[in-house]
C-alpha cells in the first residue's frame, strides 16, 4: 500500500496514478520513495505487462515538491546543509527513477492532463509513449528556479524525441511546450480532450495487450538498446537475436494459426 499513489490492476493492466492532487501531484519525498520502490519491483511482476501512468486531479505533477524542501532546509538549519557527497545521493535518488522505468520490461504509457513540470515532465519523457489532454503542458523548471534545466534524464530523452534544435529551445528558456505543438513536434503520439484521455490511454494500452508477452518485452528492450547503439550491425543484430527467440516461441506459431484462420490469437499466460 502506497500514500502518495495508487495501484489499479486490470487483467495483465496496471494503471498507476499519482495521488496527491491538492499539491499538483508534486514529488514529494515519499512519492519519490514509492516510486522508486513501484518501478523497482516490475523486473519480477510477471502479471503486469503495460504499466499505464497516469495522475488524479488537474495536474500530471509540478515537479519536486518545493514547499517540503524548503520547510526541510529551514530545519536544518544553514548549519546543517548536507555536503556535495550527501546531496549528490539525494539528487541520485531521484534521478534512478527514470533509470528504473527504462530498465522496466514492461511499456510504459503516460497519460498527461494539465502541468508536466520539472520532475513531471522527466517522468513523462522516461515513459514509452506519451498522451496528452488538451490542457497538457510540459516545461523543464528546473532553470527557472536557478538550476540546470539538465536534470533526471531529461537532457537524455528530450533531444532524441523533438531533436536537439527544440530541445535546447525548451532547456534554455524553462518555457511551457503546449499539446498541440508537442504533438507536432513528435513529443507525444496523440492530443485528445481531457474528459476522453483516460478512456483513449486504456484503449491504446488495449492495443499493446493483445500482443504476445515475449513479443512486447523485447520490442521494448530492443528500442531501448537501439536508442543508444553505435552501428547499424549492433542494431540488426539484436533484431535478429529477438526475432529467432520469437520465432521458436508456441507465441508465433499462434499466431500464424490464428491469421490464417482469420481469428484473433490466444497467446500463453506468462
């Protein structure tokens, strides 16, 4: 049991919700323990093959939690500030968040209605495949308050989804990038009105269950990889390794059955 999210299961669906929205789902330091305890456990969830990620409220999630922070400094103390050695621990713990949902074998859909700032908006560039409401609107904070916008992955993901001209855009200036241009942009799949978000990231979440598991779990690790890779051989050789383990699965031989009786496919439970 969490305090700070909630774990709906349906089927082999497991929708995660941000739950504190009279403070715009801001990361908190127990949501950021929770999540990082929630994304941990998935390498051994066998029941669970798309996570959904989602808030409750108006809010994806504001970023860190600056009214705790800063209630935390002031019992400090200036005195008692951690050392770099302390705070770099502290920013690690949050930033192996995203290190963990990339790591996830499951996909990863993030369902994004109203502010994705700072922290939030890392968490929605950390995940699979991104959909937004209307009222969705994302921006790197961190640099108007300061700091480097540089921060829990995002330097990492941005530039390779909206390319490095838009990227450093966005960092540099802090400003909001709206739906409609995130859209355009390639930054998320699809814009829908906010009452039919929900229903629309289930209905997509639909569409990657009817998949064999095996299937989906290497065309995830499989991007992943090929995010990173330095040749187009490495590449084509994790296709090929992915294909052949596939193709000697019951899985496929399923589903060469069923589209050749033109039926849908009834793949194994595991």
């Amino acid at each position: 049991m969490y305090s700070t999210l909630t774990v709906e299961r349906d089927g082999h669906l497991t929708i995660l919700s941000l739950d504190r929205p009279e403070a715009l789902n801001a990361l908190s330091r127990d949501m950021v323990n929770e999540l990082r305890d929630f994304f941990w456990n998935l390498a051994d969830d066998r029941e669970s093959r798309v996570i959904l990620l989602r808030a409750n409220g108006k809010a994806f999630c504001a970023g860190l939690d600056l009214k705790e922070a800063a209630a935390q400094t002031g019992a400090a103390g200036a005195g008692d500030r951690p050392d770099v050695p302390a705070a770099l621990r502290q920013q690690r713990h949050i930033a192996e968040i995203v290190m963990l949902m990339r790591r996830a074998p499951q996909p990863i859909l993030a369902a994004v209605r109203g502010a994705a700032a700072g922290g939030g908006f890392a968490l929605a560039l950390a995940s699979d495949v991104r959909i937004a409401a209307e009222s969705a609107r994302m921006n790197a904070a961190f640099i108007r308050l300061g700091l480097s916008a540089c921060d829990v992955g995002v330097s990492y993901f941005l530039p390779k989804l909206v390319g490095a001209s838009i990227a450093s855009e966005l960092l540099l200036t802090g400003d909001f990038i709206q739906a409609d241009r995130a859209l355009a942009t390639g930054l998320v799949s699809r814009v829908v009105p906010d009452a039919e978000l929900d229903d629309a990231a289930r209905e997509m979440a639909g569409r990657m269950l009817r998949n064999a598991p095996l299937a989906l779990r290497l065309t995830k690790e499989c991007l992943k990889a090929n995010l990173d890779v330095g040749s187009l051989e490495s590449a084509i050789a994790m296709e090929d390794r992915n294909q052949v383990l596939t193709a000697t699965s019951r899985d496929f031989a399923e589903g060469v059955a069923a589209f050749l009786q033109k039926r849908d496919p009834v793949f194994e439970d595991r």
